[in-house]
C-alpha cells in the first residue's frame, strides 16, 4: 500500500475511533475521569486492537507514571514499518508520564477488555461504512 494510502485510512481510522470512543469502551479504572472534553481516556487497549485490526503491527506497553509512583500500562501500536501509532496519548495530565516501552503480545482469552473492544470495533465498522443509498 502507498505510504500516502496508509496515511488517508490511517486518518479515516482515527476519526471513526474518535467518534465511536465512549465511557463504555473505557477502561472501567478510568470511567470516573472520561468525559467528552477528554475521550481518549482509558481507551487505549481498545484502541490499539482495533488498529492491530486494521494495519497489524505489534502492540507496545509502556508503565503510567504519576508523580514517582507507576499506577498504570499505556498502549500503542508499531506499523509493520516500524512508525509508532499512539492515537490516544492525548489522554494524560502533565503530572502523568509514559516511561519504559515493551512489545507485548495481544491479548487472548476472555477478559473484560473483550466487551468494550466489540463494542468500539462495531461501531468504528459502522461509522465507516458508506451510507445505504435509496
């Protein structure tokens, strides 16, 4: 795929994810804090399957850190090409930090992470499909 093409469905992606990012496809830890001036709160494990879905890639963790103290993991994607995609960084205060990075292997098994990614990965399906025509 052109490097270009990449970029158009990488951007189509991301704005399906924004539109379909919900306080039910959040982590249940971050619900208090997701809100709509901040949506990408809590949505990154969600959100990086629904992007390994689309490109593949491998799956990147790194460690929360607030004020000295580790509380959380972050995940991103790397592109087969090696570009890191991290379409939900924007979630963090100045007083949190992403430190450390380890390829991770995706999740399987049933977890709780398995409702919310149905859920995003439907809607982000349905937001991208072409409207029906009469």
């Amino acid at each position: 795929m052109p490097a270009s093409a990449g970029a158009v469905a990488l951007e189509e992606l991301t704005a399906a994810l924004r539109l379909a990012w919900g306080p039910d496809t959040c982590a249940p830890e971050d619900q208090p804090n997701w809100s709509t001036d901040n949506p990408a709160r809590g949505q990154c494990i969600t959100t990086v399957l629904v992007v390994h879905d689309a490109f593949g890639g491998q799956l990147v963790r790194g460690e929360v850190d607030v004020d000295g103290s580790r509380v959380d993991y972050h995940w991103w994607n790397r592109s087969p090409d090696g570009t890191e995609i991290d379409l939900t960084r924007e979630q963090f205060h100045s007083h949190e930090s992403i430190v450390g990075r380890v390829l991770v292997e995706r999740p399987w098994g049933q977890s709780r992470i398995d409702e919310e990614y149905a859920r995003l990965s439907a809607r982000v399906r349905q937001a991208s499909e072409p409207p029906a025509t009469s």
